[in-house]
C-alpha cells in the first residue's frame, strides 16, 4: 500500500541549516563519529559522517553498524507479513511452543509484539547486569535471556491488563516466528523483506561479525574506554541485524508507507496504545516502535551504538542517525539527541515529546 497522508509540505528543510545542526549536536554530545542521513519518499536531502570510526579512519556514510531496536521495526513488518500469508495467528497462545513457560497459556502472539503480555525486562535483572560486563564475549542463548526474566515467577503485570516495553518479549516473538514457521528468522528477513526491498548492506548475522566496512564503536561499561565492536551482541535477543545508513534511509520509506502490508495490517501496526501504561494519545508504544506527534520512532543503544530512526506520517519524511562516543562524553546516547534537535528544526510544531 502507499501513505495516502505523506503528502504535508515540509515547514523547514534547508539541507545546510540541517547539517550545521548535526555538526552542533555532535559536537556538544562529545562524539567519536556521527553517521546521518534525511530523505523524503526517496529522494535523498543530506547524507553525512562526522569524526573517525578509528583514530586514522574517517567515518563515511556506508560503514556498517549494529542497528539494534530498529530491528524490530523489521521484526513488527514480518511478523504482519507472515500473518497476512496465514503462516502465524496473532491470537494463538503461546503455551504451544513454550508449554511450561509462566503465564504462556494467557500470552499471544499478538501481545507480544504489542508489548503487552506482562513479561519482565531481562536487561533490568540484577544478575544480567553482572553477567553481561563479566564477559562481553559471552554467547547468550534465547532460553537464558528469557530465565532471568521468569526466575522469579513473577509477570511485571496480568498479561494484555497494560504496556511496557521488554526485550524479553521481543526475543520471545522471534523464537516464536522461527517454531511457527520452522524456518530461522534470518532466513525470514532475506526471504520476506531484504531481498525484495533490496538491501543489500543488511544482514542478520549468526555471530558477532559486522560486514566491512565497519563503524568502530566504544564504551566504558567496564570502568575503561575501549573498543566495543565485535563485542557479542546476543544479549540483545533477536535485535542483531546490522546495516548502513543508504539501507536504513531506503528501509524508511518502505516501512513508514506500509508498502509490504495491506492497508488493515499497516493501521494496526501504528494503531494507538493511549491508556495503557503509560501511553498517551501523541506518545504511545506501537508495533516495535514509538509513535511521537506523527513520528515512528527508533532509539537503540547497544555495545556503544547510539542509533536514532524516525519516519514522518505527514511529510514521508526519513531520518537516520548513528553516533558513536569519545571517552566521557557530554551527551549518551548522542544520536536521540541529534534526532531531537533535527526534527524539532523540521517540523516545530510536531517535536519528538520523549
């Protein structure tokens, strides 16, 4: 389907005033490098890249980098894909794929991608914050992420009674999807949506590899600044594709156009959350994303990736930004920041209100 409503003029888009702003806000949040690009439709406004990916190797705008909860943009588009083919029922439970998992035989599939089944955020389990910085090279397996959510016994909430994100639920839905189907989600995402789309730069890596060229990242989790790259990401669940940002500028308007759903399945998957948790009518949690005063947004941060994705419903407008961090920074993560101030310059009326 195509966005009947991308058709709003933009108010502001000076393709030089926007650089300059990209150059303030990396310069004030302290950043090592900065990947960022606008399009509207297709049509490319600015691509840029700002400071070193090394300290001898400047950023350029087709270095790969760990995308993180943009993942799940992809995930939300696949898993209504595959529903539309009669491949997966949204309102199955999930007792039979996980029969003895707390709660599974209250939880849907559909509560799941939604952020609605209750589960605990792993990532706010004590032991895993211990776990994790003991030894970043560490392969976590789904069924251990998903332990330290359940170990206690306890859902956050009754399942579909409330909203709050939880990686937890994200990386059941990919388990889920890869039993329902039988076939991996890596597959999934070439067959369904990389392929056809054509992004090639895109990849759902089995290990902590990132394609060349690589934007180098860096942290200070373990007390000392050092390089975070290759560190695994499988903590994160199924949030692990990697891309650039010419991908992630194409993925946008593909994605914020409904263009691989019908029309029903595109309207549920930004259909409001408001009243659940914390959910409001300008600011809710949708299929995999945030939806902010006409946005759809992305804010990942993983092993020293800061990563901002936004797609206008009005003017079909796309934005990417990737930031990567200097030694103490000002700002972390930089790159919402950057988005921030962007947005707030293209549409003032329409600011991101998170």
């Amino acid at each position: 389907m195509g966005n009947a409503w991308a058709d709003t003029p933009l108010p502001n888009n000076d393709a030089v005033r926007i650089r300059a702003i990209v150059e303030t806000e990396s310069a004030r949040a302290g950043t090592q490098a900065v990947q960022f690009g606008m399009w509207v439709g297709r049509q490319e406004v600015v691509t840029m890249a700002l400071g070193n990916s090394m300290t001898t190797v400047p950023a350029t705008t087709n270095m790969h980098y760990r995308i993180g909860g943009i993942t799940w943009m992809f995930q939300a588009t696949l898993l209504l894909m595959l529903a539309e083919q009669g491949r997966i029922r949204l309102d199955d439970t999930i007792d039979r794929w996980y029969p003895k998992l707390l709660s599974a035989d209250k939880v849907t599939i559909r509560m799941l991608v939604a952020n609605t089944a209750g589960y605990l955020d792993y990532v706010d389990d004590k032991t895993f914050l211990r776990d994790v910085p003991a030894n970043p090279f560490r392969s976590f397996t789904p069924d251990e992420l998903i332990a330290y959510s359940v170990q206690g016994g306890l859902m956050g909430y009754a399942p579909g009674t409330s909203q709050k994100y939880s990686h937890t639920e994200c990386i059941m839905l990919t388990q889920v999807i890869e039993k329902a189907t039988g076939q991996s989600i890596k597959s999934l995402y070439e067959i369904n949506i990389l392929g056809p789309v054509g992004l090639r730069d895109t990849q759902f890596p089995l290990d902590q590899e990132i394609q060349a060229p690589v934007l180098h990242s860096y942290i200070e989790d373990r007390g000392f600044y050092e390089d975070a790259t290759f560190h695994n990401p499988s903590w994160a669940g199924g949030g692990a594709l990697t891309s650039n940002l010419h991908d992630l500028g194409k993925w946008g308007h593909v994605f914020g156009s409904g263009q691989l759903l019908s029309a029903a399945s595109f309207r549920e998957m930004i259909a409001s959350s408001a009243g659940r948790g914390q959910n409001q009518a300008d600011r809710y949690f949708a299929y995999g994303f945030i939806y902010s005063n006409g946005w759809l947004v992305q804010n990942p941060d993983i092993n020293g990736y800061s990563g901002g994705f936004a797609y206008n419903l009005a003017t079909g407008v796309t934005i990417v930004v990737a930031a990567t961090k200097r030694p103490s920074p000002a700002i972390d993560p930089a790159a919402i920041q950057i988005l921030r101030e962007v947005v707030k310059y293209l549409t003032p009326a329409t600011p991101l209100n998170f």
